[in-house]
C-alpha cells in the first residue's frame, strides 16, 4: 500500500506500523479479498468527549478519483461506508462520548463538506453531521495554514 499511497499527508503513512495501536479503532473496505480503503478513530489530541472519525483514510488510488469526484446522492463512497460503520459502532460501544468529527484538507471547500455530511446523515439514518464554519487544529505542530474544515455529530 505504501508503494502506491499517491494522496495528500502521506508523512503519517510510514510510521503507521509503530502507531497504528494508539487509534482507537480501524476499518477496512475489501473488494475481492483486497483492501481498498481503511481509516480510524482517533480520540487523542482532541477534548475529552470528541472522536475524529475517517482519521488517516486511505484509498486505493484506481478508486480515490471515482469516489472523490461522484455527483451521485445514491453513491456510497468508501469514505462514507467508513464513517457509517464507525458511528454506528461508537454509538453501541462509546457512551462517554459528546461529540464526533470528520475533517476535510484546508483547501477543501464547505460545499464538499455539506455534501458528504447529508451523504453520510441518510446513510446512518441517525447521525446529524453539521458543517462547522471555522476551522480546526487537527495535530500538534499544525500551523493556522493547516487547520482544517470539520462537520460534527453532536451525541449529547
């Protein structure tokens, strides 16, 4: 996989193996007994109560394009299939929690953002993912040039 990781911020990509452990969980997209995508929950850097979900997402780079660029409503991304798994699974497993995340690349825009969180509200049937207006720091050493545009889920 890492051979082809052709995406934006590969620099976590080569430490995964030492810090994989650190996420609280992760999902895998297969087709044909080959992976295709995977992300995690991250529930570290961030207060306590909020998860990111679809953290360090991966694509098979013959389906990023085709997923990224779908028009369709009724097209379920990998992105997508992730997130609805991993709400549903910290819904029956994380009661603590207050809120979830999912964040996009600052050059990224609010349509895209609203877009995917509509996507992702019919896919759960459940969650009310909101686009927020501002942006978020995402990790330590982030520069403003580096925050990042967020919806959340509100739990509580």
């Amino acid at each position: 996989m890492i051979q082809n990781y052709n995406g934006r911020s590969s620099h976590w990509f080569k430490d995964l193996k030492k810090s994989f452990n650190k996420y609280l969980r992760w999902s895998l997209v297969f087709q044909n007994d080959k992976i295709i995508a995977f992300s995690c929950i991250q529930d570290h850097f961030f207060e306590e109560g909020t998860v990111r979900v679809a953290c360090r997402m991966w694509y098979d780079l013959n389906l990023r394009s085709q997923s990224l660029s779908s028009r369709k409503d009724n097209y379920e991304t990998p992105f997508v299939s992730i997130i609805t798994s991993q709400m549903n699974w910290l819904r029956e497993n994380k009661s603590d929690l207050t809120r979830a995340i999912f964040t996009f690349e600052p050059d990224r825009n609010h349509n895209l953002l609203k877009k995917v969180s509509n996507k992702i509200n019919i896919s759960t049937g459940w969650t009310n993912f909101v686009p927020m207006p501002d942006k978020m720091k995402t990790w330590p050493q982030a520069t403003e040039a580096d925050y990042q545009i967020y919806a959340e889920h509100r739990f509580k």
